[in-house]
C-alpha cells in the first residue's frame, strides 16, 4: 500500500504540474487584460499607472512559475510552486483592493478567481486547499485593516460572507473528489498488479516444465534410435506417440515463456549477420514433408540475392516465420497452395506467407491480435494451440522495428506480409545463420497438425462380439481416442468420431449404448453435441460421458444443464475409465429393463443481477435487496420509500429520466451513468430498468445495478481462470497418454525392455510424475481460489499420515545425507479431517524443509495439547533460515524466495504454502511459521480434536 501510494503522489505531481502550468499561464493574460477591461474604465486616473505596473509584475512572476513547472528538478516541489502561484495572486489582488479603497473596492472579487483556480490545479489535497485558503483570507484582512471598518463593517462581513461559501464549496468539492481519485487509482493499480502477476506465474510456470520436458524427450528420443536396443512395432508406435505429445508441450512452453518475456518487457533483440534467403528457405524446408502429406503445394520466392545478409534477430525471425506457416498449413484444405516472398528496399525486408486456405471471417478480423484468441471459440476450435502465435508474431515484428498487415479473402485465402527493419552487411556475406533448437526440434510436431486435418471420415472398429454394448467416442485427438478405445475394448464394441458434428450424426444413425465426449472439438463442442442430443426424441435416453479437463464451476454447470450424465476429469486412470464405462452400461442395461421411463430434470437456471430493488409508479421504492444497499452504502430499510433517484448524480438526473422513459415505452431499458453512494462518492455504474404491468397501468419498475468498476476487476481474475484452465487442458491430454504409455512399457506389455531401456524409462516416468504434481498443484490453486474445492472428512490418524510422508521424503533428502527424525505423541487421538488434504499440507512442509536444508536434519512432531483441545505439527529444520522481509509474503499466491537462494532443481509455482494455508482455514484451524536467517525455520499448524468438529458437522 506504502508503494501504491507514492506512485499516486507521483502521479498527483504531474497532473498538479500539469494544470498548473496551463493556469499559471491564463493567470498572466487575465492580469494583462483587467488593466484594458477593468482599471482603465473604473479605476482613477491617478491609480492607473500602479495597477498597471502590479499586473505587469504579478504576470511575469506566473509566466516565471510556468516555466519552473516544465523543470524535472522541481517536480518534487509540485505543491510549493502551486502555492507560490496561488498566493502571488492573491496578494496581488490584496495589494490592488488596498489602494481603491479597502472594504469598499470591489477588486476582492478577484479571489473567487483565485479559489477556482486554486481547486483546478490541486483538487487532490483537502488539507493543503484548507491552508491556502485561510491564508488568503488573511491578506483580505490585512487589506481592509486600514480604512474605516466600523464604518464599512457590514460591507466586511458581507464580502467574506460570500468568500467563506465559496471556499467551503471548494474545499467540499475537493474532498470528494480527491477520494474519488484515489479510489479509482487503487482499483487500477490493483487490476494492473493482477496482469502482472499473470504474466510472472505463466513465466516461472513455463521455465519450470522445460526441465522435466527435456528429461522426457531425451530418452525417448534415445529409444526410438534404436541405440540401446531393438523394439516391436507396437513399442515403437507408442514411443512415437508419446514423442510427438512431448514436442507439442515442449511448443506450447516456448510459446508461454516467449509471451511472458514480452508481457513483462524482457525479451532482448539481439541483432546479428543473416542470411536471410538461406534461413527462410531452410525454415520452408522443414515444412514440406507435412504439405506433402497434406498435398499442398509450397514455394520459396526471393528477389533478393542469396549471398545478401542483413542485421535480425534470428530467434524472433525463425518465430515470425514459423507461427505464419504453421497457421497457413492449419487452415489450408488439401490441394492448395502456400507462397513464402522476401523482398529487401531501403533498408527494409518484407516476408509475405500467402495460402488460398478457408480466410478469415469479417467480424473475427478485429480479435486477429488479441492475446488467447482464436478464430473459433475455445470449446469448438479445429486446431489446438494456446491462441498466442499471431499476437506473438506481431510484437516481435514491432521489436524488429516493423509491423504485419494482413489481406484477407474469405474463402479464398489470406496473406501476411511482416515488414522488418534490416541495414545491409555488404561486408560479411558469409556469416550464415542457421535455426537453432527450439524452431528447428518443433518441425517434428508438424505431423500431428496432418493428422488432424486427415481426418475426415470416423473409423469404426470391427468386433466379433456382436452381443457387446456399443459405445460411440467424440474425441478431435486420433491418438487419445485410439488409446481408450484400446482400454475398453474388451467391454464394449467402438465407434469414433473426429468432431462433434459426425458424433450426432452417427448418433442417430447407430444409436450407441453410451456415448463418451470430449468438451473441447471442432464444428461441434461437447456443451453443444449433448444439448442437441437431449433435445433430439431419438437420442434422448442415451447416457452423454463428457471427458474433459475443465474442473472449474461455471463448465460443470454449463455441462449439467446441457444434460451430460456424467463428467470424467482429465487426467484420467485406466481403471477409472474401465470402472466408469462398466458402470453407465449397467445402468443403460437395467433401464431398459425398467417399465417406466425416468423424467427429464429442469436445469434452466435463472440468471440475475444481484443488486436489485422495485419501485412503484411514484419512484419509491418498495423493496430493495441487500446487494442494491451495499452498493450504495446504506441498509436495506434506509432505502425503502427513497426516490429511485437516490442512486443516480446530480449531473446524470437528466440522462436517468430519459432512460426511465425510454423503459416506460419499450419495457426495457438500460445506461451507464455515475453513481452517487451514501458517502457522496460517486461510482461507474449501469443501470437496468424493467417495467412491471402494461403501459396504460399505474406500472412500477425494477433497477438492477451493476458496479463497472468491480466488474471489470472481475473480468481479470475470470480472464486468469479461463488461461488456467486452457493451459491445463492442453497439457493434460498429452500428459497423461506420456504417463501410461511409459508404465505400458516399463511393465513389458508391448515387448521386452532391457536394463538401459528400464533406466531410460523410470527417467521419462520421475519426471512425469514431478509435472503431474505441478499441474496438480496449479488446479489445487485454481479450484480453492474459485471455491469448489470439496472436503471428505473421516476419522483419521495424524501419526500414522506423518510416518508416511516421512517415508516418502526420505528417499529425497537421502542424496543430501539429511536425518528425517519422527517426535510423535502416541497419546494423540484420532480426528476428523480430509485425509488426502491434510497429507498433502504435511508433505508440503517437509518438502520445503529438504529442499532449503543442505545439511543436518529435519524434525516432524505432533503435540497433544490439551486445554486448546487441539493438535499441534511441527517441521523445524536447520536450512538456510528465511529473511525478515521474505516473511510477510510466504503464504501468499506465487511468492518464492529471491531466485539466488533457491538450487534451480528446487523452483516451483509458489503456491505450496498458499494453499497449504487455506486448507487448514478451512479444517477451523491455522499455520505460523518462526526462523532465524541462516539457522533454520519452523513451521507448525494447528488442527482441533475430533470432538470439536464432530459438534460443528
């Protein structure tokens, strides 16, 4: 808060500079033009030449004031030089009321000037405007101090009457405004801090699985060689699989970090020799094995030379260049033709990728550039990816000193043409720059763009057992539904579908026992598929399983009221899937030995704004809910029989009435306008009217309102969960087939595995494993921050889950040759709590304590205490100890130690203690944490006995 509010000064400062300088500078001409406009005519004769010389003097004094305004050396004295200027004049008009008579002139007219003036320049200082003015009542007195008061007494009083009611209005203005201000400040910085945040976790998040990436891909790629030994075919086809999910998560990292770097302003042009023609016809190489297999014709034309280089950054080039070919191979259909241009003038290279592929629809062209945007909404898009390459494509163009247009034909075609800055070498025409790792690794996930567009006809699969049920699968990756089919196999007969168009039509064409959906497909998602299913008599009584990794509330109702029957979370285990799929058959088996039919539930939900209240014909209002008062800062019963007008400024009464007759003649009607709360601030609202009755009625009316302000920072956290939940399906899907491809294979189902291969393997398997507990973590955070976070309480044993988690820990403080010592009271009852939850807190701190202890030992005891009726967990190790700033933040979202104290092995999201501590918030209990910097910490949370929860359950 201490840092928010000295960027408001600081943003106070150029504003009060600002408005200072522009008054400073009308100040001086008003002066000069009283001498014309008011001395010369009123004033006599023999005063003209002193007031003339003081305006000349006070004018030059402000044109000498705006200038010092325009110093960067005297920003910090924003409020003395408005001071200076404010009292100059006032003591200027002081000196010109004391020469034309004192109480009787009626120059003091001049200070409502400078009241106004005062308010217009620093309207953000209540008390500094409350000084000001005092002073200059001041001056006025000292002004009439010598002519004859008790005879102009009343005429005294009555000036500062009226000089008295315009400060007071100035000062009360300034007071809400000046709140105001700072309010709205706070709520932009707090949205801005949330982008920020954003942008730092996906950075940390994106560095983090580039490790356990490379550790999969390297011995997967040792396997597939053949190096270390033969492999069947089926060994094979699965290792490919598997490689080809990995590069994909390897793009989609590299993606994220990129867009990080540039969110954050780090990304670095790093110019060097290139030869241009070389490098893009290299690039356009890598891309003609798939428009091969897509039958697509690509050419390379350059009317530059190929011996001319040019000064780029080949990094962000090679990334131009390859999220345009990427799209343009996406969206062409088989049989057409892509073009990749290079010209060079005056200093300027120009790339054009042109294809006659199916364009790009008129209203999307606006959201062409918009970050996580695709062309298709995210549940029904063709083509998988993150939605960053054109956003992505266009900042480092523009980091390259140039920009990208686009052409666009709808139907026909597109083509991008990106124009970079790029002086000539003409004296290094051998300094070749070839693409380096990632580009040039990412062509061999290519192939799986192929075979997504291959795909035009469902494959069924042709059983023997006719007798078995029939399950029909709606899944856009050939791979994942090649491998539940595979798993299921042996209980139902299959069929597939590659969207979710072909699924409705095979639907009704084979009427399947149960159909097994994903969310997220192209033409048609899964929320769309199983409405239409529902809703089709024939289709109707068919079970909908929708497979998805989209845990968070809104989908799971969005789902429900589409009619699935059933959800199955990504990633999923084999016999989770078995087991569920056995299950809805069995069901499927027994209704239709039922004679009734089960009645379809309503599951339209209403939806509202919160903050309402009803009005009657007169405007008063009736009935007003607790949100409506809030907002407006009263009590529900302060606002009933209050004129609808309550909520709405005095400047927007006007645009009010205009909407309440709009309303009366269309029924319905809405307008953003300011608001005005109890305290006199005022607020960005919109407004909802809803006419109750006919028009020829005495009709009331409904006001819904909406708070602008908070709903935009609203609209951030709901951004950042949408990318969370994305991200995570996109690497789910591939996690988990890497997942159980590699146990298949270790438990020699596929063909034998000899030692290396095994080694190889359990390598590839350590390092699924740590990224399914990071992704875990992440929807751990995303679950508990959007509160459908479920608990299961049961009688459990503390002692028995810290021997276990100490078990488990061992075998990672073992290479540190650190002592795990267990200090447990056998006295401790058993309680209530939610196992795995509780599991997961203590594993949480003792990994902390191994991952910042180098050496000595860590120490996990439980503490019966029993006049707290609790239970205390204690972790105290002799690590490095934590800093006393560091503390203050250990609990919050994201926040690590500074990257020097951490091994680079050890770096995770920073959520571990965060979600350590709502969950035992949640269990009515509490965390706290000591150490001493260089010796150690401890850790200790407290739980209550099982009684004291039994009486609250």
């Amino acid at each position: 808060m201490a840092k928010l509010n000295h960027e408001y000064r600081n943003t106070v400062a150029e504003i009060v500079l600002g408005r200072l300088r522009v008054t400073a500078i009308a100040g001086a001409i008003l002066f000069l033009l009283g001498s014309l406009m008011l001395d010369l005519p009123a004033s006599p004769a023999e005063l003209f030449i002193p007031l003339f010389q003081t305006r000349v003097i006070i004018s030059i004094v402000l044109l000498v004031i705006a200038f010092l305004c325009m110093l960067p050396a005297l920003r910090p004295y924003y409020a003395w030089l408005a001071d200076m200027g404010m009292l100059f004049s006032a003591a200027a008009i002081c000196w010109m009321v004391y020469i034309t008579g004192g109480a009787a002139s009626n120059y003091y007219q001049g200070l409502y000037i400078v009241l106004c003036a005062m308010f217009v320049v620093n309207s953000y200082s209540f008390r500094h405007n409350l000084g000001t003015g005092l002073f200059l009542f001041g001056l006025y007195f000292l002004s009439v101090l010598t002519t004859d008061i008790p005879e102009h007494l009343a005429l005294v009083f009555s000036n500062y009457f009226f000089l008295t009611s315009v400060l007071v209005m100035v000062l009360l203005i300034t007071l809400i405004v000046s709140r105001q201000h700072h309010t709205e400040y706070l709520q932009k910085q707090k949205i801005i801090e949330t982008e920020k945040l954003k942008s730092e976790f996906f950075a940390n998040v994106s560095h983090e699985l580039r490790t356990p990436l490379t550790l999969i891909l390297s011995p997967l790629e040792a396997l597939t060689s053949g190096k270390y030994g033969g492999i069947s075919e089926d060994f094979s086809r699965l290792l490919e699989t598997m490689h080809h999910n990995t590069i994909r998560l390897l793009q989609m990292v590299t993606g994220l970090l990129d867009f990080s770097k540039l969110e954050s302003k780090m990304t670095e042009v790093k110019r060097e020799a290139v030869d241009a023609v070389l490098l893009t016809n290299s690039i356009v190489h890598d891309f003609q094995s798939i428009c091969e297999r897509k039958k697509l014709e690509c050419r390379f034309l350059a009317s530059i030379s190929e011996s001319s280089s040019y000064l780029l950054d080949h990094y962000l080039y090679e990334r131009i260049l390859f999220n345009l070919l990427s799209n343009a191979v996406k969206f062409t259909p088989e049989g057409g033709r892509i073009e990749v241009g290079l010209r060079y003038e005056k200093d300027r290279l120009y790339l054009r990728v042109s294809d006659t592929g199916i364009g790009i629809p008129e209203p999307e062209i606006k959201n062409l550039f918009q970050k996580f945007r695709q062309l298709e909404g995210s549940s029904v898009r063709r083509y998988e990816g993150t939605g960053l390459g054109l956003v992505m494509s266009r900042e480092f163009a523009r980091l390259l000193g140039g920009d990208i247009s686009v052409e666009n034909n709808q139907g026909k075609g597109t083509s991008f043409e990106v124009n970079l800055y790029a002086p000539s070498v003409k004296d290094s025409p051998n300094t070749v720059q070839t693409p380096k790792t990632p580009i040039r690794e990412a062509k061999h996930a290519l192939p799986i763009f192929a075979q997504t567009q291959a795909r035009s006809r469902p494959k069924t699969e042709k059983l023997f057992n006719e007798a078995l049920p029939q399950v029909l699968i709606a899944e856009d990756n050939d791979e994942l539904a090649q491998y539940i089919s595979t798993l299921i196999r042996p209980i139902c007969r299959v069929i597939h579908a590659a969207n979710g168009a072909e699924a409705f039509k095979l639907a009704e064409e084979k009427m399947p026992d149960l159909i097994l959906s994903d969310v997220m497909m192209p033409e048609k998602d899964g929320f769309t598929l199983c409405s239409e299913l529902k809703q089709n008599p024939l289709t109707a009584q068919i079970p909908v399983v929708l497979l998805t990794a989209l845990t968070h509330r809104d989908a799971l109702m969005k789902g429900w009221k589409a009619g699935a029957d059933e959800y199955l979370f990504k990633p999923f285990h084999p016999e989770e899937l078995i087991t569920r799929i056995r299950s809805m058959l069995n069901i499927v088996r027994l209704r239709r030995q039922a004679v009734t039919m089960r009645a379809e539930m309503d599951q339209a939900m209403a939806h509202v704004l919160d903050a309402s209240a009803r009005f009657n014909s007169e405007g008063k209002c009736t009935y007003a809910n607790r949100a409506y008062a809030k907002i407006l800062g009263y009590q529900p019963d302060e606002i009933m029989a209050e004129s609808w007008l309550l909520s709405v400024s005095d400047t927007d009464l006007e645009k009010a009435q205009q909407t309440r007759e709009e309303m009366l003649r269309s029924g319905l009607a809405e307008a953003e306008m300011r608001g005005r709360r109890k305290n006199g601030l005022f607020f960005k609202m919109r407004m909802v009217l809803v006419r109750t009755g006919d028009l020829d009625q005495k009709c009331g009316f409904y006001v819904f309102l909406k708070d602008v302000t908070e709903v935009q920072y609203q609209q951030a956290l709901e951004i950042k969960n949408e990318m969370l939940s994305t991200v995570s399906h996109e690497l789910k899907t591939p996690l988990h087939i890497l997942r159980e491809g590699t146990r298949i294979l270790l438990g020699s189902q596929v063909g034998p595995v000899n030692a290396t291969q095994k080694d190889l393997l359990e390598t590839s398997m350590q390092n699924l494993e740590r990224m399914l507990r990071l992704v875990s973590s992440l929807l751990d955070y995303q679950k508990i921050e959007t509160g459908i976070a479920q608990y299961q309480f049961q009688e459990l044993s503390l002692n028995e889950l810290i021997r276990e988690a100490a078990k488990q820990i061992r075998t990672v403080a073992a290479p540190k040759d650190l002592r795990i010592e267990e200090v447990l009271n056998d006295e401790i009852p058993s309680i209530v709590a939610d196992r795995d939850r509780i599991f997961q807190v203590i594993s949480n701190l003792l990994d902390n304590a191994v991952k910042f202890t180098p050496e000595g030992k860590v120490t996990v005891r439980s503490i019966l205490m029993r006049q707290e009726n609790a239970v205390r967990i204690e972790v105290e190790d002799t690590g490095i100890g934590i800093e006393e700033k560091d503390r203050g933040r250990l609990f919050k979202n994201f926040s690590q130690l500074e990257t020097g104290k951490i091994q680079a092995p050890f770096r995770g999201t920073g959520l571990g203690l965060a979600i350590s501590k709502k969950i035992i918030e949640a269990h009515r209990g509490k965390i706290e944490m000591t150490s001493v910097f260089g010796q150690g910490s401890l850790f200790r949370f407290e739980l209550p006995l099982m009684s004291d929860i039994k009486s609250d359950r």
